[in-house]
C-alpha cells in the first residue's frame, strides 16, 4: 500500500479560490498546442494511459480508453460529415445530494478544471467545449468569470461555454448531458452511447470535472507523476465528499487506498458509535459498520467489502438515525426523480417506495417485506439508464446491512426511537417533486 | 464466454416501450409481463437468446409491438 505524505495528497488546490494570475503562478501554462493533429495531442492520451487515471463521476472507467473511444468513433467518419469532430463536456452537475467534492472543485480550483477540458478537447480535435452545472447553482457567477478571465488571455483553443441543464437526478448521467446539450432535453439516451453519437450526433466526451482535474495536471506533470500515490488499479488522489456523525463533515482530498478511518480522522472522526456507512451515494451500497473502517478507499476494495465507491461518498450513520427511515426519505425522493421513460423505473421505484415506507413506518408484514425484495429484483437490468438498478442497490443492500432492524420493525418497533427529522447523521433529501413522473419530459428541457 | 451457434437476440428498448403487452400474447414464455404490464423477457435483462425453434414467436412478438420497442438481432453483431 502506498503511503503519501500530506503534501503529495493534496493536488486540486482546494483551501483557496483561484484566480486565473494565481492558477498560472501555481500551475503554469498548459504545455504548448502544436496544431490539433499534431502529435503532442496524441501524446496526451497515451500520458493518461500512462497516469492510470479513471473517471471520478462514479463508474471509475479509465479515461484513456474513453479518449480512444471519441477518437476513432471520430476517425470512422468520412472527412466530410458534418458530425465527425467531436464535442467536450465537463460533468459538474454533482446529482448526488450527499456529494460536494464538485461544487468545491468549481468554487476553489476552477481553472484547472477549464485547462482539463481544453486539454481533452485539443487531445481528440473536438470544436465545441461545454461545462454543465446544475439550473441555479451558485457556482455560476465565479465560472462566468473564469471564463471571462480566461477570454481575456486567450488561454483557451476554442471557447468554453457554461451550460446549466435542469437539476434533476438522471440530468448527470453521461447520455442525458449530452443529449441536453445537443438537443436541450436532459434524459438518458439507452440506444446509443455518448462516445459512438452524442450531442448533436458528434462523437461526445463527458467527463467529471475532478477527472479533467486530474487530467491537466497530468498534461502538465505526466502519467507517471500522477500515478505516484494512491491504489496502483486506480491511482492519484481522490476527492471525498465526507458526511453524517462525524465531527467535521466535508469533503476531503487523499491517495486512493486511503483507509476508512483515516479519511474519517481528516473529517474529526466518528462523533457517536457509527451504525453504518453509505458508500458511493443513493446509487450506492450501504455496508454494515464492523470491519469496514479497515478497508481502502479505493474502487475494487470497497467493491470487495461489499461498497460501490461511486462518486466517492462515505457517509456514516449514527445512532440517533434510523436506517430504514433514511432509506425510505431516500426512495421517495429517487422515485420523483424518474425520467419517467421506462416502465420498471416510472412504476417500480413508486411501488417500492411504498414498500419501503411501510416498513419505516412499522406497518408492513413478512409478506410486505417478501414483496419489496422481489420487486427490487425485477426493477434491476431493465432500465434505459442506470437509475432503476441504482436505487434498488441503495435499498437492497440496505435491508441487508441492518437486518436486525427489518425484524424490529416488522415486530412494530425501532431501536432508535422512530425517526428524528434534522438529525446530525440524516442524509440530505431535497424537496421532492410533486410530480413524480413525466413521461414527456417537459420538466427536463 | 462460451463458443455458440449463430442464434437470434430478442432486443427490448425500454424508453420506447408502452407496456401495451401485445408482445406477451404473441409470445407467451418467452415474454411475461412484470406487474405493471411491461414485458420481462427471459433471464430478466433487455436481451434473450431465442432457441431456434422459437424464432417465429419471437418474430410475432417483434410485429406485434405497436412501440416497435423490440428487435431481432443477430447473435454474430457486436454485444455493448
């Protein structure tokens, strides 16, 4: 296991805004463009094949192979189709509610986000760049002007424009971004994937914004700099959005492999005796406590105990929470977030939302219970997006990491005195929608 | 993976899918529908294999869709 000095776990410049003047000072220029095809811009790709590094929006999918992806689907084009150069979008719509590694990542470290996707857009000899943050978000103002600092010293090849689709759930999700972008409705695409035909029917690279981080900092440092600490099946340093009953919940930066507990001591560690952790987010897998403060923070180890690191959440469940109400404030909120276009995801998740709240609530049976794990089954693998199969593995492994209070609350009780709305180790819900589904997609333009 | 002979893919497409249920008549078994009324096909995923004595079934299925939600393909294309 690879251990980083404190120093070397700190790459994203997260304790303070950056302008453009101090990103330069501390980063310097970009290394030079030698002309879109030349060969530099290749040599880019092979460095971050080199650097091992993999995307940090959740599906941890090495970000070489995606370059090469954009690239030949680009080359397999006749040099005159109009959709043959590819399109770039930075994905900084951070859908997780219990996520906050990206808002930090925008509000502090912005240009180095902005150099990784011009960097990825010189490297795959794309002609349009976007960066997409949620409707409203308050990292806006700053971005807008970044990107007017940016303008004024022409850093960029070709401009980066701010885009903001609608804050919904499936509105992150790689297909949905850019079908926004090319057709202004952010709903998941099941036939065909970005990389083949996205916005526009371009070849499309959507990329976390933590991964383009990482990825101008590998333009300017190299592979093997960037794969000096962390995991060696998924180096460098990762961002982790900390939260419930620790004493400085936030967001971290440390090597890949980082154990639970440390990453818990950055955060102050435990403040009560934790009850469980939720991994990865409300697509995500819940991991009973015992054991699990040993693990490396890194994608295989927590997959092999029993975790989804996701887009990097660990939240810690304290004994004033109870679980089952956690999951069902969760259910009800991911069933509103549908895009209403499959029928396992736009009927399921409300059927098992029922459920779930039945049991929170101590009315459900065995048979209720038999019911709700059934149906998790049959809503998984038949989605056009992961939405369906994400929220099922939220509640699924749920009733499995606190069995002992599934039985409490079929025998009518709860060991932790009900639910106690606002308490510290409550996971954040947003407001949920009214309407649950809409199989038009108006509430997505 | 294993080796197998040249065989048909039953192809759902669940964004275009109605749950109208037509597929179920005309191919019961091979398509059932959930409780919702949209169509769970065999090993529960939104692509079966069809043993080739069922071929004509699956075709029915596939004509019957007023969606056009499913497809036949062939085993040899490329799997995503």
């Amino acid at each position: 296991m690879t251990i980083a000095t404190t120093d070397a776990a700190e790459r994203l410049g997260l304790s303070l805004r950056s302008s453009l003047a101090v990103h330069l000072a501390e980063h310097g220029h970009l290394p030079a463009s030698r002309g879109r095809h030349g060969s530099v811009a290749g040599s880019l790709v092979d460095e971050v094949e080199r650097s091992g590094l993999r995307g940090r929006g959740g599906g941890w999918f090495p970000t070489a192979v995606k370059l090469r992806a954009v690239v030949e689907s680009s080359a397999a084009r006749g040099r005159l189709s109009t959709t043959r150069r590819p399109v770039v979008i930075g994905n900084g719509m951070e859908g997780e509610p219990a996520s906050g590694k990206d808002a930090m990542l925008l509000a502090a470290s912005p240009h180095l986000v902005l150099d990784g996707i011009s960097a990825a857009a010189h490297a795959i000899g794309a002609t349009e760049a976007y960066l997409a943050v949620h409707r409203g978000s308050h990292l806006v103002p700053g971005l807008l002007a970044a990107l007017a600092e940016r303008a004024e010293a022409t850093v960029d090849e070709i401009p980066i424009r701010l885009v903001t689709p609608p804050a919904r759930y499936v509105a992150s999700e790689e297909s949905a971004l850019a079908h926004w972008v090319g057709e202004g409705l952010a709903t998941p695409v099941h036939d065909r994937r970005p990389f083949q035909s996205g916005a526009g029917g371009r070849p499309t690279l959507v990329q976390n914004v933590e991964t383009l981080a990482h990825l101008a900092l590998i333009a300017r440092n190299g592979g093997p700099w960037f794969a000096g600490v962390g995991s060696p099946a998924a180096p460098g340093t990762t961002m982790v959005s900390v939260g419930g009953a620790v004493a400085a919940p936030g967001v971290v930066e440390v090597p890949t492999g980082t154990s639970v507990a440390s990453i818990l001591d950055r955060c102050g560690g435990p403040t009560a005796d934790v009850t469980g952790f939720l991994t990865g987010g409300y697509g995500g897998a819940w991991v009973p406590t015992a054991g699990f403060a040993a693990t490396p923070w890194d994608p295989d180890s927590v997959r092999a105990a029993g975790g989804v690191i996701g887009a990097s959440v660990l939240w810690a469940v304290g004994p004033d929470t109870c679980p089952l109400h956690e999951m069902a404030r969760v259910a009800a909120w991911m069933a509103g977030e549908t895009a209403g276009q499959c029928g396992p995801c736009a009927f399921g998740l409300p059927s098992v939302r029922d459920d779930v709240h039945l049991l929170a609530v101590r009315r459900a049976g065995a048979g209720d219970a038999d019911r709700l794990r059934a149906r998790l089954g049959l809503i998984s693998n038949r989605g056009g997006c992961k939405h369906p199969d994400g929220t099922a593995r939220f509640l699924a492994t749920g009733l499995a990491a606190f069995p002992d209070e599934v039985a409490a609350h079929l025998a009518g009780r709860c060991s932790f005195g009900s639910t106690r709305p606002g308490s510290p180790s409550s996971l954040p819900v947003p407001e949920a929608r009214l309407a649950s589904t809409d199989v038009n997609g108006r509430d997505f333009a | 993976m294993t080796a197998r002979p040249a065989t048909q893919i039953l192809v759902l497409n669940p964004t275009t899918c109605d749950g109208r249920g037509l597929c179920a008549e005309a191919a019961p078994g091979l398509v059932d529908l959930d409780e919702w009324g949209f169509p769970l096909l065999t090993g529960g995923g939104l692509r079966a294999d069809i043993p080739g004595e069922r071929l004509a079934e699956a075709r029915d299925a596939v004509h019957a869709c007023p969606a056009l939600a499913l497809h036949l393909e062939s085993a040899a294309r490329h799997r995503r």
